[in-house]
C-alpha cells in the first residue's frame, strides 16, 4: 500500500491562514502581489496576533508558497506594462509600512 506526503503546516500556522485568507481575495481581483508586499502581510499579521519574534524570510515564503500551491507567473505585453491596482495596493498598504521604520529626518 503507498502512502503519500502528509500536508505539513509552518511553525506559525495562524500567521499563514491570516496571509491565505488576505491573500485569495486580492489575488482573485487580479493584483499581482511581489513576495516583498507577501513578506510584509506577514509580519503585519504576526503583530496582530501576538507573534512580535516572526520573520517571514525568503525561505518562510518559498515555503509557504509551496504549502499553498502558490506559483510566480510572469505577464508579458500591454499587462505588464502598467499595473495601476499593484501600484495603488503598494502606496496604500506597503509603503505607509516600511515609512514608520525611518524618522522624518531619514526620508
């Protein structure tokens, strides 16, 4: 009789059902989402639930990728030339975010 893989969960499975959970919804209206923007939801969420030590490095997100059947597609043509919902989610979300990690002096 073969068995096949068990479904292993990360060490924080509560940061990575917040992320999925976020992540579906945005993906689903077409927002193309670097692993920048995912590393930061992240560690959002972990604050949010009382994680302060989670780090999402690249190894956490490649897998948690792979957990979740997630792969990187790469548009070609007119698409990828402008991609204004990526860019207004990144100045909304991510970039009020990384602004609170520097003093008003450093910007």
């Amino acid at each position: 009789m073969k068995q096949g893989k068990r479904q292993r969960s990360g060490k924080d499975p509560e940061v990575e059902e917040a992320l999925n959970k976020w992540f579906k919804p945005v993906l689903d209206k077409g927002v193309r989402i670097s692993g920048v923007i995912l590393r930061s939801k992240a560690e959002e969420f972990a604050v949010r639930l009382g994680k302060p030590g989670f780090v999402a490095t690249e190894g956490w997100l490649y897998r948690w990728k792979a957990r979740h059947q997630i792969k990187a597609k790469r548009i070609h043509g007119e698409k990828s030339s402008a991609d204004f919902e990526g860019a207004e989610f990144w100045v909304s979300t991510v970039l009020p975010q990384l602004l609170l990690e520097y003093t008003p002096e450093n910007i």
